[in-house]
C-alpha cells in the first residue's frame, strides 16, 4: 500500500471534489437563457455552495491525517553512546536445581582411545534385568541384590573388609567394563572387579570415593598391594558420581582403565585363569552402597 503525504492526500480530495462539481457548473454556463433555467444568481449560488464543500473535505482529511514525526536532522542525530553512562543490565544466571527424589549423576566422557571402541561388539554383557547371572547372597556383612534393574551391593558396618561374588563366565583374555554410582561415602570406601579368581583366591582392582584406584592380589590369606592407593584425574570422586572400570586381562599383562583413560599396566602371573566378579568395602560408612548399572566384556583377538 502507498503511503500519501497530508499535502497529496488534500490535493487528490480538492481533484475529487472539483471533478464532481464542474459538470453541475459546467451545467449552468450553458444552459440557455430562454430555457428560464440558471440565472447569474444561481451560478453564484453554486461557486460559493462548490466552495464550502471543497473547504469543508479538506478540514476533514487534515484531521484525518496522522501527525508524521520530522526525521531528525545530521545534529539531532547521536554518533556513539556512552557505553560507560549507562546502567549495566544484571548478568543472566542459572542456578540447576535437583527435584528431592533425583540423583545428581555426571557422566564420564568418551575418549578416542577407549578400548571398547575399537573392539566393536561385546561377546557378554548384563544390564541387570535380574539377578541371575550372579551369586547374589546376604550375610552379617554385605548385601547384594538386583531390585528395579540395577545391582545394589552394600557394606553394612565400616570395617574394611572386602565381600565379592561372582559370576558364571570365565573368559581368559578379555576386556571388562563395569558401570557403577557410588551413594553417600568418604575415603576409601571401595568398589571394583575381582578376577582370575576361584573365589578363594584372585585379583582386585578397586576405585576409592575420594578418586584413587589400586590393585591388588588375595592369596585366601592376606593382600599384597601390585598398586598402591593412588589419586587420578580421571576418576570422578564422591558421591553419586557415575565411572566406568575397565580392565584388560591379556595373559600375565593387566591394563587398568578409567572412563576409557589408561592409567596403569601391571604384569603378574601368579593366578593364570579364573572367574570374574565384583566387590565392595567401607572404611568410612556404615550402609555403604554402590549402585552397578552393567557388566561387559570383549574377547581379545
């Protein structure tokens, strides 16, 4: 739609008017006089008549018209603003809130060098749809037990001693990955895989809630430390903290991964086969749980 100017829409009303009232003036120049029609009088009458109309259309379209704002002229124009004059605006905010009932998980990050990627399908793997893959039981000092598809092991009394069980597969030369969410917990308060194990005897490699790891060897006696407690980035501390524990058992070699990060290669050929399982200790809490989502291993070439 065009947008007229007061000063064109007037012009385009006084054409209007003119074009409607010239024919009736028109009218009365040429009539004859002998037709008793208009008089010199009468054609007074209807100028003056012509021009009251034409006066009162264009009062009515100047009342019509919008005010139009008057562009500013080059000085009215401001050239910068004064960044430093102005109240700064309060900086936007976001503080992430937990409903009551929700856990607060943060998940490990993949890495280009994590073994399961270039291993492509697993040969076995549990999710826990039940417990019958495991050896789950319950005495005076731990609990394991598969309620709403996940693995609930729990350390009742805060005494340090590591409870395990296991499961049916005894692969020989394999990656392992568990998947598993310490909940409220200090120190060492431990989880982790046990492996070429009869049940008697075997290797355990754990994570500590306050982020360490370790391995060690169980002769049905005593422990012998093959590593030590040791702190790494790559484990996330704490509570409710999701990591994933990989190993690599490849004869005698031992590869310890965190969220698919190397952290240490130990040889040992003290036990050369054995079954597999899962542990949990407390030094620090009482009714120390860990929450293990999946177990997955892959059969080395």
């Amino acid at each position: 739609m065009l947008d007229f100017n007061p000063r064109m829409k007037i012009q385009l009303i006084l054409r209007s008017c003119i074009s409607l009232l010239l024919p009736l003036l028109l009218i009365s120049c040429s009539m004859p006089a002998s037709d008793g029609g208009f008089s010199q009088t009468r054609q007074v009458a209807y100028t003056a008549a012509a021009e009251t109309v034409i006066a009162q259309l264009t009062a009515v379209a100047l009342t019509a018209t919008p005010a139009v704002t008057p562009i500013p002229t080059e000085a009215q124009v401001p050239t910068s603003i004064d960044l430093a004059s102005e109240t700064p605006l309060p900086s936007a905010t976001f503080t992430p809130t937990a409903s009551p009932t929700s856990e607060v998980i943060s998940m490990p990050t993949a890495v280009p060098d994590d073994p399961k990627l270039q291993l492509g399908e697993p040969d076995w793997q549990d999710k826990f749809k039940n417990g019958d893959n495991w050896s789950l039981y319950e005495d005076e000092y731990v609990r394991f037990r598969v309620p709403d598809e996940v693995l609930i092991m729990t350390a009742f009394d805060a005494i340090g001693r590591d409870s395990w069980m296991l499961t049916w597969p005894e692969p020989e030369n394999y990656y392992l990955e568990v998947v598993a969410i310490p909940e409220t917990c200090e120190g060492l308060d431990r989880y982790g895989i046990i492996f070429r194990t009869d049940a008697d005897v075997g290797y355990l490699y754990g994570f500590s809630c306050d982020g360490q790891y370790s391995l060690r060897r169980w002769n049905g006696d005593t422990f012998k430390m093959l590593v030590e407690w040791t702190s790494s980035p790559y484990i996330l501390p704490g509570a409710d903290q999701m990591n994933s524990m990989g190993l690599m058992v490849d004869d005698d070699e031992f590869s310890l991964y965190a969220n698919g990060n190397l952290l240490e290669e130990v040889s040992d050929d003290s036990y050369p086969d054995g079954g597999i399982g899962l542990f949990v200790a407390s030094d620090e809490t009482d009714d120390f749980k860990v929450q293990v989502s999946e177990v997955t291993y892959w059969e080395l070439p």
